[in-house]
C-alpha cells in the first residue's frame, strides 16, 4: 500500500476551513522527488493543485479536483486530502497499475507516428515536429499545455524557417495533439493549441520557383554528374512533374517501355486526407515519358522483380518515403553549379517548372492536373501568377498591333 504524507494544515477539512480564501494555492506536502500537492481555498470547495517538475528545471501545474469542504469525496470529481495524493502521483508520474499515464507530448507524437504508419500515411509527419521541439516542451503532459508556450514556440521558428513552413509544421502537431485528446478523456485543453499553433496569416505562399527548360536541363546533367542514381531520380521528376514522394514508390512494373509511346503508371500522393488513404497510395495513373528516359529507366530495372523498387540509390537501397532527407545536401550542390540559391530551389522545382511547361504549352489545365495528380483549383490558386509572368512572350503575340496613322493630305516631298 502506499505510504500516505501527513499535512495537519491541509489534512481535515477543519484546517483547511480555517485559511484565508485566495487565489494563489496554498503549498502541500511533498509527495516523492519533483512532485507535491497543492491546494486553493475558495469561498465554495477548495481545489487540489498538483505541482509537478518536468525533468529540465521548469514545473507545471495541474487541477485535480476539489477538496471534500463541503461535500463528501467520491474519489473522482470530490477528493480528500489523501485521495488527492494518489491522483497527484498518478499524473504526475504515472505510477498507477491501471495504466492510466498522462499523455506527454514525446508520447503523443509516438502514439501519431503509429496512427500514421496504421493507415498507410508518412510517418515522417510525427518525427518532423521532434526536430524542433524543446525538451521541456516535449516532456510536458498535453493536459497542461497552454496557449502562451505553444505560440511563444511557434513564434521562435520565424527566425529558422519560412512561415509557410511553420504551418505546416504546426499541423502536424496539432494532428497529434487532437488524436492524443480523442484516446484521453483528461485532456480538455484543445484551445491551446488552436489558439497557439493558429496558422500564420499571408504565409500560404509556397516556393514555386519555376525554371527554364535550359535550367532543368543542366539541373538534371549536373544530378547524373554527381551521382548516376540521382540522375535518374531527377530525370524521372523533371519530365513527370510528380511529387518525390510518388516517384519512389514506383515499382519495376509500372514501367511500360512502349516503343513510341512508353509511360510510367504512377502511384497516387493520397493528399488530402480521409481514412481510404492507404488504397489511394495503391491506386496509379498513366503519365507519358520520353524514348530516352524509358531506355534508362529499362536499364536500371533489368534481371530485378515486378514488385521490385524502379528507382534505387547508389548503394542499392530504396529512396524511402523521404529521400529528401537522403539528397537534399548533394541538391545544394547541384543548384549552385547551376547558378541558382539553394534557399530557393529545391528538387520541387521540377514539379513546379513541369506543371507550367505544360500550360505555356496550352495543354487543357484539367488534363495538366490529371497528369500532376493535383486539382484545377489548385493549380488555378497557385500557378496563375507565374503563368503571367512566364507568359510574355506568348501573350505579346496576341497584342493589336495597328499601323501608324498618317495625315492623307500630307505630300512627302522629295529631294
């Protein structure tokens, strides 16, 4: 049984009747290392406060539930002094029998990470956040989360990353958070990280930085100087225009080496969300390629299986659902060779350079966002001002272009 602390100004209700009502909690006893009880007298029942350390030299607080004042504990939403001390040490610690822990933040995003690889989803979405998130943050209970730290924390990323990345980053927090509150009925804070991880206003913007066709050109050759697998990997995005992502799940079946019209069937992103995202990454679509590119590409699948990986590093291993996290320094290098900022162009680029190719082309904007697996309002929302200013030449042709007037009563003279 557990060994119960004595506290005779907080033990009986007589005592605790006895001290003044106000705001700040009056100091408990001590219940194991870091961990203590607190309490509030009110003019009505008093609440037990559970103050507790997280690990990194900062503590947080805690409402249990109220003190038996006036009304008898029930053991949930009444507690006696002694009662408060078992629900203390169970949030606080966790050292309960009936499996009843305090969700963390660390836990919470394991708990996503999980989720996501259940229903087929990038589990990266659950490690991203552990890369910039704080330790105290990271060990700190989300039942006692507040608003004020969250944004505080959100608004430290400003100055290491892009707002629109911040966003994105911040849902994907939220989106552990509101599954760890869905599993615990404890967790009653949902304000806090609506109202301090609310998404950035005027950052929706991407970096749709669109490249020449001489650009994606040497991008490529440069690829396949550095690396020949990379190459390949570059060469297959430029002339997709799809989504890394989509490209590294290819399989050596997808590959249909026609001999004048060879294509590649193409896994779907599954963006968007819903519950039928695994079958959504099972589903392909037909998407053209050039006789060389083909060549290639029946090269480097030759003496492997149909379920095999198309697409392989130099090392023979597969992508992975990242490989930006695999490329994205020998990228830098190739950019710069190209005489472009790595701040700016990423191996997106192709996507983007790809999808406005097409429509300079005038290719019919449903079927340049068939072929990119995305949808006409979106390509409408984020490529119509590149169109624009890509477009110069094209829209030039179109201009009225009248001859100069002159006066018919005006006799040139000669001489």
């Amino acid at each position: 049984m557990a060994r119960k602390v004595r506290h005779s100004a907080l033990e009986s209700r007589s005592a605790r009747l006895k001290l003044q009502v106000r705001r700040k909690p009056y100091p408990g006893p001590s219940l194991a290392r870091g961990v203590s009880l607190l309490y509030r007298r009110n003019r009505t029942n008093g609440t037990w406060v559970v103050k507790a350390s997280n690990g990194h030299g900062a503590y947080w607080t805690k409402r249990l539930a109220d003190a038996d004042d006036y009304a008898e504990g029930d053991g949930k939403e009444v507690l006696t002094f002694f009662q408060a001390q078992d629900a203390a040490k169970k949030l606080a610690r966790g050292d309960s029998t009936d499996g009843n822990v305090p969700l963390t933040v660390d836990a919470a995003l394991t708990a996503y990470e999980a989720d996501l690889k259940a229903r087929s989803s990038n589990p990266y979405n659950a490690q991203w956040p552990r890369v910039h998130l704080t330790s105290v943050l990271l060990a700190k209970p989300v039942a006692v989360l507040t608003s004020r730290e969250l944004q505080k924390w959100r608004d430290g990323l400003l100055t290491k990353i892009a707002p629109s990345t911040v966003n994105r980053l911040c849902g994907c927090l939220c989106a552990a958070l509101e599954l760890a509150a869905q599993h615990d009925q404890r967790i009653q804070n949902k304000g806090a990280w609506d109202v301090g991880l609310a998404g950035l206003p005027d950052a929706q913007e991407a970096r749709n930085v669109i490249l020449s066709d001489d650009e994606v050109r040497k991008f490529v050759v440069e690829c396949y100087a550095l690396d020949d697998k990379l190459g390949l990997l570059a060469d297959t995005l430029a002339i997709t225009g799809a989504r890394p992502s989509q490209v590294v799940r290819l399989r050596v079946a997808d590959l249909d080496a026609h001999p004048v019209r060879p294509k590649l069937m193409m896994p779907k992103s599954a963006k968007g969300g819903g519950r039928n995202r695994a079958k959504k990454r099972h589903e392909r679509f037909s998407v053209p390629i050039t006789a060389p590119l083909a060549a290639r590409l029946i090269e480097a699948a030759k003496g492997r299986a149909d379920d095999a990986p198309l697409l392989l590093q130099s090392d023979g291993t597969p992508w992975g659902d990242n490989p930006g996290q695999t490329y994205h320094r020998q990228i830098d290098k190739v950019v710069t060779a190209i005489g472009r900022d790595p701040a700016e162009v990423t191996m997106y680029a192709l996507r983007h350079s790809s999808i406005v190719r097409l429509l300079l082309r005038n290719v019919p904007i449903r079927l340049v966002a068939s072929l990119h697996n995305t949808s006409v309002a979106m390509i409408e929302r984020t490529y119509s001002k590149f169109i624009t200013e890509h477009s110069d030449e094209i829209s030039r042709r179109a201009l009225l272009h009248s001859e100069p007037l002159t006066n018919r009563n005006v006799v040139a003279l000669v001489g």
